[in-house]
C-alpha cells in the first residue's frame, strides 16, 4: 500500500477532530500520517496488536485524547512527557509494568485508565481500580502524584550521581594535582642532585688541579733546591782551587821577577863596565849565544817565507792555466 493510499484511507477515518482507526489490526501506529493532521486532536487506536510506541509519537503535540486500550503495550517511550496537552490516556488491557518517568510532565492530564496491565505493585496502588469516570480521574491525579515523586527520587539520584561523579573528579583531579606536585618535586629533587653532582665534580677537578699545582711547586722547589745545593757545591768546588790559582799566580810572579832580573843582570853585564869581570863573562858569552841563535833562526824563517811564496805563485799559475 503506497503513502498516497495511506493518506486517503487515513482521511476516510476522520470525523471532525477525531480519527478512529480501532479494530485496524495495526501493529504500529502511523506517526506520518497522524503528523499530517494537526486539528485531529483524538485518536482511537484501541483493539490491535500494537506493542510498542516509536518516539516520534511523542512529537505529536496537538493530541488531547488518546485511545490505547486492549493493545499488546508492553512499554511507553521515554519522550512520553512531551505530549503536554493530552488531558485523556487509556491505557486499559495492556502489558505495562512501569511507565516513564517522563509520564509526570504530562501537567494537563486529567482522565487515566491502567487497570487490567501486570504494573508494579506501587504504581497498582496508586493507579487504584479505574471502574467509573470519577476513580479514572483520581487514577490520573494520584498516578502523577506517584511518578512525580519517582521524577524527584531520580532527579535526586542523578544529582547524587553528579555530585558523586563531580567529587569522583575532583578526587580525580587533586591526585592529578598531587601526581603531578610529586613529579615536580621529583624533576627538582633530580635537579639538585645533578648540580650537587656536578658541583662536587666540579670541587675534584678543581681540588685536582691544586693538587697538580702544589706538586708542580713542590717540584719546583725541590729543583731549586737541589739546583742551589748544587751551585753551592759547584761555588765550593770552584773555590776550592784557589789557593792552588794563587800560588801559580806566586810563581809565575816569581818567574817573572827572575826574568826581570836576569835581564837586567845581561843587560848590566852587557852594557856597563861590568862585563869584564869574571861574573859578568858568562852571562855575556849566553847573550852571544842567544842572538846568534836568533839571527839564525831569522834566516830560516826568511828562506820558509820564500819556498812558501814560490808554492803559491805556482798554484796560482796553473789554476788560471786551467781555467783558459
């Protein structure tokens, strides 16, 4: 069956601001359709096997009266509670048990009918027996009465659960907070124990090198030390031949006082009229001696300087013969 035939059939069943679509063997209520006729403000859809209804059917804002009797209903949409103008439910000979906590909202409600469904035993008691017109408004009074104060016990349990949850986090977050001031103390504490480290580090090298240093000036000290004791040992040593330099110094005066002397001796014997005594005689036959030795001698020196000079001028004769 197309959406234009469902439409047609749908219009067929209306009658002013009621459509009656009972005994239609229905297992779902048609939302569009209904959606498609605002001013239609009841709906019979009692005597068919509808088991559940969809959410949009809460969308269907403009109904007043709603008949949902002798179905196979076993729940209500949660959404339930925007129908905020429906005044008359009949929910006679169905499968509930509970209703929607949503079902409190419904402000305007003022006619109900729950006998015949398997309810809970709090919500039989409150919906009471339904057998006339009077105990079916009652039953919508004390009904709403009975999930308004299931609305409060669940706005009170989930606003305990909210409190729960917001100290769950907040729990949550100061052992954040405590974590992360534990690594901050750990990050600092790693810190100070690494320029801790480093400065003892630093205080070895540094406690090395003046170890170094003070070695170093120990050794220089030692050096000197040992280079004095020997400059002193040298100073003693080289002071020691000076007795022995002064007594050459003491004979080579005397020599040389001797010398003098004998020079003058020759020079008395030869030049005054000392050499014809006997003293004088061999002094003066030594002085001949002497200078003939060295008129000699003269003439050797003088033939030598010759032979050189010949050798020369040869050498030089034939080196420049070789180079022509």
């Amino acid at each position: 069956m197309s959406k234009n035939s469902k439409v047609l059939n749908l219009r067929d069943k209306i009658s002013g601001n009621e459509v009656d679509l009972s005994l239609s063997n229905l297992t779902e209520v048609p939302v569009r359709e209904l959606a498609l006729f605002p001013k239609a403000t009841v709906v019979d859809l009692s005597c068919n096997n509808i088991i559940s209804l969809p959410p949009e059917f809460c969308n269907l804002t403009h109904l007043v009266k709603v008949d949902l009797s002798k179905n196979q209903l076993i729940c209500l949409p949660d959404e339930l509670g925007n129908l905020v103008n429906l005044q008359h439910l009949d929910l006679y000979n169905n499968k509930l048990t509970v209703l929607p906590v949503s079902f409190s909202q419904l402000r305007s409600l003022k006619w109900l009918d729950l006998k015949d469904n398997p309810l809970e035993a709090g919500l039989a008691k409150a919906a009471g027996d339904c057998l006339d017109e009077k105990q079916c408004k009652q039953c919508a009074s004390k009904v709403l009465q009975h999930m308004r104060a299931l609305q409060d016990e669940v706005d009170r349990a989930r606003e305990k659960r909210l409190l729960k949850e917001k100290e769950l986090e907040r729990k949550k977050e100061a052992k954040q907070r405590e974590r992360e001031a534990r690594e901050k103390e750990a990050r600092k504490r790693e810190k100070a124990e690494e320029k801790e480290k480093r400065r003892k580090e630093y205080n070895a090298h540094m406690a090395a090198l003046a170890a170094q240093e003070q070695q170093k000036k120990k050794k220089e000290e030692k050096k000197k030390k040992n280079g004095q004791a020997a400059g002193d040992k040298k100073i003693v040593v080289e002071s020691a031949p000076k007795p022995r330099r002064s007594l050459i110094g003491l004979m080579f005066k005397l020599l040389l006082l001797l010398l003098l002397g004998l020079v003058g001796v020759a020079a008395a014997c030869r030049m005054t009229d000392l050499q014809r005594e006997a003293v004088c005689v061999p002094v003066n036959v030594a002085v001949d001696d002497g200078l003939t030795w060295a008129k000699r001698q003269e003439v050797v020196v003088r033939q030598l300087l010759q032979n050189l000079s010949s050798a020369a001028k040869e050498f030089l004769e034939s080196t420049q013969t070789s180079k022509n």
